[in-house]
C-alpha cells in the first residue's frame, strides 16, 4: 500500500514534535483529557487522514446502536436491551484487558480504577 501511494507520488509527512504525552505524576482532569486526545486526533491527522475519519465508526455506542437495530429486525430483540447488554459486555471486556495489561504486568491493583474506571470509559467512548 505504502508502496503504491508512493509511486502514485504520494508524499509522507511526520509531526515534528514528538507526542506529548501525561507524566504519571500529573493531576488527571477532564480537561487534561481532552487536550490529550487533540494531541493524538492531530498527529493521527497528520499521518493517516483517512482512518481517521472513521475512527469514530468503529466506538462501542455507534457500533452498540446498528448492532441493536439489526438485531431487532433480524432475531427480534428488544432494540433497548441488546444496546445495554453490548455496552456492559464491550466494558467488561475493555475492563479485562485493563486487567491483563496493568495487573499482571505491574503486579499491582485495580482498586483505584475500579471506582472510576466506568467514568472515564463512557466520557472515552
């Protein structure tokens, strides 16, 4: 693919600056949030424009809403009830692989997150 832009004269252009990413010592906020998530909509952007205009077809809300209709029509679901079943699934699965990267990896807890990790999902999602 690469390859083939390039032959089609096709440029590549890299961010500068390297991403800036949180200390782990910082305050977290909302705010701090979404200034993060500029920085990479940005850089994503400036790499790949094209992924990223459907990025946002590929959230769990987005996908939970046309997989509900689809299942009302086809299987005969309640629209509303498939949608939450999704969405806690999508979570718990999200949730698990927190688990398995932070976890195990700095064998430490899930204390902390566990109170505010579903805030932080849905604002994410």
């Amino acid at each position: 693919l690469g390859k083939g832009l390039w032959e089609k004269g096709w440029k590549l252009r890299l961010c500068s600056l390297p991403v800036l990413q949180n200390p782990s010592d910082s305050i977290l906020s909302l705010s701090r949030f979404k200034n993060r998530m500029i920085r990479w909509t940005r850089l994503r952007a400036s790499m790949m424009p094209f992924p990223g205009l459907l990025e946002p077809l590929t959230e769990c809300f987005f996908l939970g809403l046309l997989a509900s209709i689809a299942a009302s029509k086809i299987f005969g679901c309640y629209t509303l009830t498939f949608f939450v079943f999704q969405s806690v699934l999508w979570f718990l699965l999200d949730y698990h692989l927190l688990f398995c990267l932070e976890v195990r990896k700095r064998k430490s807890s899930l204390s902390f997150v566990s109170c505010l990790l579903f805030g932080d999902w849905f604002t994410s999602e």
